[in-house]
C-alpha cells in the first residue's frame, strides 16, 4: 500500500531499498551469467529473468501468451485456389525458422528444437457456416483461452478461411517470454508488402531482425557484464533526483492533490477479481479521423480521447451490471520511456490515469483524464529514462508485487490495462490480399480480468478487447458503448462553444 510506504518510511529507506533491489538484480545477473557461459557449450540460451518470471506466472486458468488476428480481403480477380495455394506456398517453403520461433524450453534453457515441426504450428481451418465475424471472434475466444504446448517452440499460427466478404484471417499467438507484444506484431507486420502486386511468401516466423541476430550470436558474457555494471552506475547516479520526485510524490498525497493518482487508489470492481481459464475476445475498428477530429475540437490528444471513450464505455458496462463503483477507476497506460529506436529492452514505465467513470458528464470525464495524465507525464518530463525507471520500481514494485501474489485481493493500483499502440500508416498486402485489420489479443491475470489493446493502422484504430468470459459477461457489449461514446464527444462538438472548452481544461476534478 503505497501510503503505508510513503507515511511510515523515510526517504533514506527507499535509498536503502533501492541499493538492496540493485544488489539482488546484480546476483541475478551474476548467475545468468554463469548459467549462459554453461549454455554456451551446449548451444542453448539461459532464460533472461524477464522469460522465467513470463513462465512462472502461467497457470491453466492465466494463460501468458499474447496473440493478433490479422483480417484479410481476397483480390477480386484471385483465382478460387487462392487460400489453398497459400497455405501450400507456406508449406512447401524451404525457410529455415529463425529463432525465437525455432527455441524450445530445456530446463532453465533455451534449445533449438531439433526435431522442429511445422504441422504442430501451422493450422489451416475453415470456419462453419454462415463464417460470420461471430463465428471468427468465437474460434479466437477458445484458442486463446489454450496453453501453449511447453514441449515445442511456444507459437502457433492459424490460417482461417471460409469468412463472409471473401475474405480470411491469420490468427498469430506466442508466449511472452519469447517476445512481446508490441516486437511480434512489428515482426509480423514484414512478412507483408505495401505492394498490392508483390507475390512471394517469408513466413512470419522466418523473418529475420534484430532480435534474431541478438539470439544467434549473442554478447561475449563480459560485454554483457559490462553493460550491466555500466546501467549500474546510472542509476546510481540517478538516486537523488528519483528521491526528490519521491519527495514531490509524497508532498502530492499528503496535500490531496487533485490531479494525482497514486498507488491502490483505484477502487475494488467486477473487472478486479480472479479469473478463469475461459477467455472472450471482441474487436472492432474505428476511423482515426473522427477522434482526431474530437481531439483537435477539445484541444486535447487523441490518447486522452480514447482514454475518454474507453471510460465511458467502462461507466455504461458497469451501470447496466449494476456494478459501478463510487470512486473514479484507474487505468495503467503503459507509456515507452524509449530515447533511441533499439529493441535490445524492454524500457517502459505506466502512467496511472484517472478515468473519472464516477462523473456522468463526458466532458468532466475528459478534464479528468487529461490533468491526471499530464501531472504523470510533467513528473516524468522532470527525469531521465533511467531516472523513469528507478522511480517507476520505487512506486510500483509494490503493486506488482500484489498483482504476483494476490495477498491484498481488495487493493489494486489499477482496474484495467489501456494501451494505445502506433501501428503501420500505409495499407499492407500478403500476395495481393489486402490487409482490412489488424486486432491485438492480450493477457488477463488474476485482479486484471479484462484489457484493452489498441493499434492503429491506415487510418484507423483497431480496438481488441480480451476479457475473463466469467469475470466479465457479455464484454462484447463495450464495443457498442465504444461507439456511442464517440458519438457523444461528436454532437458535443457542435453545442460547445469555446468558452465551455476553455472552462472545461481549467476546471479541477471533482
């Protein structure tokens, strides 16, 4: 409890803590390390700490894969053989898997599967009849809710046909300790072509990147130690500012500060309790240009416009559950605090967002939303990416630490995960079909049983909700609040006048 931490500790102690929590991360890395030199002479990788702590969270009821299904339109003038010729092109291809897609669990190793088979991760499925988007989301429900057999490499891949409008669908899952979200929607996104004339088929799991060579040849355990002990001294060096926003932080609590949004704030819901191993899926698409157009009338961006709809969403669900909380809910935004365009770590902290779903009027919403986040974000602005980072394990180890082991069931620091993902601007192609949406799939956890992903791509935002089908029933319906909310902001911008946008962005949240 983040108050406990801040009333009953001193600064000094988070010092103190801090240099505990490096010494424990310097023997981790001491040992892996020793783990990797080990590795090294039977050609298998060690498992990053990220990779065992991804694995060691997963339970039949809390699968930890992350997955997109990728909708496609069959060119007109395609011959009928169109899919079949695809998933025999896919097939008969002589690429090689590259890793992380050719690795499999040996203990606490990567290995390279020896006896890789591409049947066990390549399906081709036809959705019955009438192969309505209904039917597809279903399909997608179920084998998102399936463990990943641990005895193989940890993906699979699904080509779906039989889907109304001519079209079919690829549905990619892989665990996240192989990689991310964000990195295997990228990775994906090169098998296809913004030349709707281009024929030729790279597998996805044969394509070749950074990481890829990363895991082929990787860093002399020297070099990697050095990196460590020099990411080491920075945050060392980065310990008396981290205090002092620690201080601010501490000054904003004890004074109320409206705009602050602290640590198990957010109030228990329906969305907060222990899941399931049943798993829904939604998705739907949105035109860009209609909340850049709220965006630009509010003077406003278009994240806080989507945090806005996605809180009016969560009000109207919850109402007509029965089940609206009296305080405002808390939304974990994850923000990249990224200063190169590397993809060597993960370097991404959150921002907690007051969603304000406890005030009916949509524009108080959208005043609390842009203040919590802009105080978050000035916090930040003040620090360093590693400054970010320390900071960030200071505030929220706690509640991670909550999420892990479920100790305090009632107390989260947040309801739900909102995240907003840039995505390809140009309209991608895969032998002349045309990529028509791309809808992301995440991961729910105990506490944590729904999620909102999205990622825009040609014009649009692409919103895939994954959800505890038994924590959460009929999820499906935010979608339609979704679009209401939109709706609303849209007949608001033409009764506002300037002087009520004005008074909006000033007024402090009740």
């Amino acid at each position: 409890m983040q108050w406990l931490f801040f009333n009953n500790l001193s600064l000094k102690y988070f010092l103190q803590l801090q240099t505990l929590i490096y010494l424990v991360t310097d023997i981790v890395i001491i040992l892996t390390i020793n783990l990797k030199r080990y590795a090294g002479s039977l050609m298998m990788r060690a498992l990053h700490p990220l990779d065992f702590l991804f694995l060691s969270l997963e339970k039949r009821q809390q699968p930890m894969h992350v997955g997109g299904l990728f909708l496609f339109q069959i060119p007109k003038d395609a011959a009928k053989t169109f899919i079949q010729d695809l998933v025999a092109d896919i097939r008969l291809s002589k690429s090689i898997p590259v890793p992380p897609f050719n690795n499999k669990l040996n203990g606490l190793f990567w290995d390279n599967d020896p006896e890789f088979d591409l049947e066990h991760h390549f399906r081709h499925i036809a959705l019955p009849h009438p192969g309505r988007i209904r039917e597809l989301l279903t399909y997608i429900s179920q084998e998102h809710s399936s463990l990943l057999d641990r005895a193989k490499p940890l993906w699979t891949c699904h080509l779906i046909e039989g889907i109304e409008g001519n079209r079919f669908a690829m549905y990619f899952k892989i665990h996240h300790s192989m990689i991310d979200g964000v990195a295997g929607m990228r990775l994906l996104e090169k098998s296809f072509s913004q030349d709707p004339q281009h024929q030729g088929i790279t597998a996805p799991w044969c394509v070749a990147n950074k990481r890829t060579k990363r895991l082929t040849d990787p860093e002399a355990p020297i070099s990697k130690f050095k990196k460590f002990t020099n990411t080491l001294q920075s945050q060392l060096k980065a310990t008396p500012t981290v205090l002092a926003e620690l201080g601010c932080a501490l000054k904003d609590k004890k004074n109320h500060h409206p705009d602050y949004v602290s640590s198990f704030q957010a109030p228990s819901s329906i969305l907060n309790q222990r899941v399931s191993a049943s798993r829904r899926f939604a998705a739907q698409s949105f035109e860009l240009a209609r909340l850049r157009g709220i965006a630009q009338h509010f003077n406003v961006t278009i994240n806080d416009v989507v945090l806005a709809i996605c809180s009016g969403a969560l009000r109207e669900y919850l109402l007509s559950q029965n089940a609206l909380p009296k305080k405002p809910m808390i939304a974990m935004v994850p923000t990249s605090v990224r200063q190169d365009d590397s993809d060597v770590s993960n370097r991404i902290t959150m921002i907690l967002a007051n969603l304000g779903t406890h005030l009916a009027d949509p524009l108080a919403r959208l005043s609390t939303i842009r203040r919590s986040v802009i105080n978050a974000k000035q916090r930040f602005q003040r620090m360093s990416s590693d400054q970010i980072l320390s900071y960030s394990a200071c505030v929220y180890s706690p509640a991670g630490f909550n999420i892990v082991s479920g100790l305090m069931p009632k107390r989260q620091a947040f309801n739900l995960v909102i995240s907003n993902l840039p995505g390809p601007k140009e309209s991608l192609y895969w032998n002349g079909a045309r990529l028509d949406a791309i809808y992301p799939a995440s991961i729910v956890l105990d506490g944590q049983a729904l999620n909102i992903t999205m990622t825009s791509y040609a014009g649009k935002l692409e919103v895939g909700l994954t959800a505890c089908r038994n924590a959460v029933p009929k999820m499906q319906n935010l979608l339609g609040h979704l679009e209401d909310e939109i709706v609303c902001f849209e007949q608001l911008m033409t009764t506002c006048n300037q002087d009520s946008i004005n008074t909006m962005q000033h007024t402090q949240p009740s």
